[in-house]
C-alpha cells in the first residue's frame, strides 16, 4: 500500500490505537455528560450480519455500523 501511495504522490501512514481501561472511562464519562457523542451510521440485526460486513466493506461508511444482538 505504501508504494502504491508512494507512485500518486500520496502521503500515507499507518497506525494502531491500543487503549486502556482508564482511557475507556474517560470516554464513558464524556458520553455520559453529553459532550462526547458517537455517530451510528447503519444498525443491523444480528441475522444481518452479512449485510454489516457488506456495509464496511464498501469502505464509504461514515460513522459506527452496530449489530444488535436480542
């Protein structure tokens, strides 16, 4: 992928974000204040989970795809 970026004169990097149990409290306290809000873009039912593999797979998908389990 980096040459291909590389070859379009593209700046591109990779990254992986590893958090923590105190990094997930913090986030959780900003939800539950209201000043910390996710976006969801398409929910499915977990019979559909095709279609919300499909969904990411576009690679168009702005904000969260969730998968309810009931």
């Amino acid at each position: 992928m980096q040459a291909l970026a590389k070859e379009r004169n593209i700046e591109a990097k990779n990254y992986l974000v590893h958090s923590s149990g105190e990094d997930m409290a913090k986030i959780a306290d900003l939800m539950s204040q209201g000043r910390l809000q996710a976006h969801v873009s398409h929910v499915y039912d977990f019979a559909d989970m095709a279609r919300a593999h499909q969904q990411v797979e576009t690679r168009k998908t702005r904000g969260k795809v969730v998968v309810r389990v009931s």
